[in-house]
C-alpha cells in the first residue's frame, strides 16, 4: 500500500504521501475495494477525472474522504460518487463542500425518485 500511495502522490500535484494514504485507505474501506485492486479502481480513474475535468487528484480525493462512507452506505459505486464529486465540483469549485454536503443529499433525493 505504501508503494501505491507515494505513486499516487507523485502524479497528485498538491497531495502529500500521507494524504493519499489516507485518502486511498478510507475510500477502500468505504467501497470495499481490496489492496490489489486499488491501482486499476482507483487510482487510474481517479487519475483520469484530475486529468479531463476542472479538478484535481487531491479535489477528488478530498472530496471522496469526506462522502464516501455515506455514498457507500446509500449503495452508491464509487463510480457513482466519483460522478457526482465531478459534476458539483464543475459547478462549486470546492472539493471540501461538494463532498461533504451535496453528495450525500443528491444520493438521498436519488433514492427517493427511484423508490
């Protein structure tokens, strides 16, 4: 896992090895993603939002740090949750309020429409 996490800072302008310890670490264990799979469901997709979209690696993973448990708990995908960061971050510019606040409520109306 450490050889992952300094990979993953190193392509993550603004993110130090412990934050993406961190970051990988809680979003794993939200989604339940094994250690083995990190590079592949992670990391590359990640990489591939900071890469395409106004955000960076550490906005995704920020926000990702802050929502995950409760997108996972709503039986959202990490892709789903990686979807939604993307889009309200496209809209709020702040990683820190579109994890936290909108992603669980957007999940919960969501779920309430296709009920």
């Amino acid at each position: 896992m450490s050889k992952l996490s300094s990979q993953f800072a190193a392509i993550s302008p603004g993110m130090s090895v412990e934050e993406s310890t961190n970051s990988l670490v809680s979003t794993m264990k939200a989604f339940g993603i094994e250690a083995d799979s990190v590079l592949d469901s992670v990391m590359s997709k990640v990489n591939y939002v900071g890469n395409n979209f106004a955000l960076s690696n550490a906005d995704v993973m920020t926000a990702l740090k802050n929502s995950s448990a409760s997108m996972a708990a709503a039986n959202a995908t990490f892709e789903e949750t990686v979807a939604l960061i993307t889009a309200g971050q496209e809209i709020a510019q702040d990683s820190s309020k579109v994890g936290r606040n909108s992603c669980p409520n957007i999940q919960q109306c969501m779920a309430r429409i296709s009920a």
